[in-house]
C-alpha cells in the first residue's frame, strides 16, 4: 500500500509539465474524477483500522503534492508566455515595432508644394483624367490639326464609331476650363492631378506622370505678378537662397509664355533644371469659356510633381515610382 502511494508521489515529482498540452496531462492523470489520486483515497477502505492515520496523513501530503505542482507549472507558463508575447506584467517596456507605412515620395512632393500655394492664397481643385478633345486642346488654343498637338503624345479612348475620341489628359491645364466655366472670376487654384503620354518607357520616361497646375484669373493681373508667386514659390520649395531665372517659351494657352529653371547642385558640378512652364492667361482662351478679356486677365502655371520628387530625394528611375516595390518605399519612412 505504502508502495504504491509512494510510486505516485515519485510519478508526480517526475512529471515534466513544459506546455499547455503536458499541463492539461498532468491535471488528467493525477487531478481529474478518475485521475490517481482520486482513486488512491478509494483504497482507504482495504487500510487496516489502525494503520488508517498513518496512510491518510501520507496520501494527503501526495494529493498536496499534486495540486502544488498542477499550479506551479500555470504559474511558469504564464511567465513565459508573458515573455514571449510582450510585456503583460510592465507596459513601460519597449514592445517590437510593426510596419506602419509612409507617405509616397510623389506625395510628400506634394504635401510640400500644396502648403506653399495654400500660404500663397490658393485653393485646391481637381478635375477628370478622362477628357475629351475640347478641354484637353481646343478650348486652351490649341488649332486643329496645328503642330502645337503633336507637343503631347496622346492616349486616345474610343467610345464608339459615332461619338468623338475620349483622351486621357495630356496635362492639368483642361481643369483651367472647367474652373472658368463653372464660376465667374475671381479665382484662384491650384490643381494637381495625374497626365498620360503616349511616351516610350525608360528611367527618365513614363507613361504617365504628375502635374500640378496653377490659374489665378481676377482684375488687372499682371506679368509682374505672376513672376513674383513663381520666385516666391521657389524660394520656398528650393530655399530662400535658390538660384532661378525665368526664359521666354511657348505655349498656346498663354501669351507671353515663360519657363522657369533653378539651379541644381550636384556631385558633377550642377545644371539649370526646368522647373515649370507659365505665362499670361491668352485672351483666346478666355473666349472659349465666355470669360471678359477686356475686363480680366490672368495667369496660369505647370509643373511636375515626379521630377520634384526624383530630384529631392536621389531617386534615378521615375519607373521606381509606380513599381510600388515595397523595399523601395520602406525608405521613405520619416
Ligand atoms: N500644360 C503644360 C505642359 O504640360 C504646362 C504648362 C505651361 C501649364 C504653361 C500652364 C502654363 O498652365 O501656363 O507642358
């Protein structure tokens, strides 16, 4: 008898309890209805009278013993799941980080060049990408079947055989027209949005890229003005010591047309870059959207988003931009 209560007791000391699994064994062989040592006490009855206290004190020490090391072991694998999946006991200790995301260097560019037209008095619009040929052409002066088309490669979208080709836009500039259709002057926007051209793909080419367009329209508008906003612009995005100068161009939105450069340092010495395109808003164009050449005049802006983008932060390759390759856009993590 005293064997076999003794044979529990050693089974109980040997047991190795490392896991829930193991724990859950543990209670089932030794703690539960028809576990050991409930069926040990079933053997009181086969003890002589007289041997009774000596068995029952020694069976009560083994069932101790049991409930002891049952609750023992919850407590170890308690502590290190605790270890395992954080700090359960001390939230002050520093947890793993998981990945959160970050902006995409195309819009950190434009975070950047939005704040300054916002500080500048502009507000934000946005227009269709799918246009057709009066927005995207004829309305901003574009003649038919002039050369000034073929400036822009374009995607055309073919609705059916009856109804006039659809375009994707070549440039921002067509949301110029609809801001001026849809409300009388003054008006004063910024547009960004995405363009599409019908261009090979290579490091410094895409199919489509990003533009944000500028059109300030109002009473006695000048050039002059138009200057200072495009200086003061570049001030703020290159620094306040940018060194910029300003070329005659053309467009046929705009008369006169400029284009402007800033200076960009690099390893190799450094290069004028151009930044973006601008002039006077044309008085043609005016009239396509019914707006008083005589009574108003204004100025409109272009530029590009990707190349701002690519200058200010090393990047090489516009593809990088659209490939959406997780290990390229990690870096951009602030
Ligand atoms: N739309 C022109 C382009 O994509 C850029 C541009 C030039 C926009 C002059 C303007 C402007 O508003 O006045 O090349």
């Amino acid at each position: 008898m005293l064997d076999k209560i003794n044979d529990i007791k050693e089974k109980i000391q040997s047991f190795s309890i490392e896991n829930e699994d193991e724990l859950e064994a543990f209670r089932l062989e030794f703690l539960s209805r028809n576990g050991k040592v409930q069926s040990m006490f079933g053997l009181m009855k086969d003890v002589p009278n007289e041997k009774k206290a000596e068995v029952g004190k020694l069976m009560n020490e083994v069932k101790n013993l049991a409930h002891q090391t049952f609750e023992n072991a919850k407590v170890e694998l308690l502590k290190s799941e605790e270890k395992e999946f954080g700090a359960l006991e001390d939230i002050t200790l520093p947890v793993e980080s998981t990945y959160t995301g970050s902006y995409h260097p195309l819009n950190r560019a434009l975070n950047e060049i939005k704040q300054i037209f916002l500080r500048l008095g502009f507000n934000i619009a946005d227009g269709p990408e799918l246009e057709d040929d009066f927005h995207n052409f004829t309305a901003l002066n574009f003649p038919p079947d002039h050369p000034a088309r073929d400036m822009q490669d374009t995607f055309f979208v073919r609705k059916s055989e009856e109804e006039q080709d659809l375009v994707l836009r070549t440039h921002t500039s067509p949301v110029q027209i609809r801001l001026m259709k849809e409300k009388e002057p003054p008006l004063r926007s910024i547009i960004p949005g995405r363009v599409f051209r019908n261009e090979a793909v290579t490091a410094k080419s895409y199919f489509q890229f990003n533009q944000v367009e500028g059109l300030y329209v109002n009473v006695r508008v000048t050039m002059g003005e138009l200057i200072e906003t495009l200086v003061m612009f570049a001030q703020l995005m290159y620094g306040s010591d940018v060194k910029y100068r300003v070329r005659p161009s053309y467009f046929p939105f705009t008369e006169p047309s400029i284009e402007m450069d800033v200076w960009w340092e690099s390893e190799k010495g450094g290069q004028w870059l151009e930044i973006l395109g601008a002039g006077m808003v044309d008085p043609n164009v005016f009239e396509s959207v019914d707006v008083d050449s005589e009574k108003y005049t204004g100025f409109a802006f272009g530029m590009g988003v990707d190349r701002i983008a690519m200058l200010r932060y090393g990047i090489d390759d516009i593809r990088l931009l659209y490939d959406n390759d997780i290990r390229f856009l990690e870096q951009f993590k602030s």
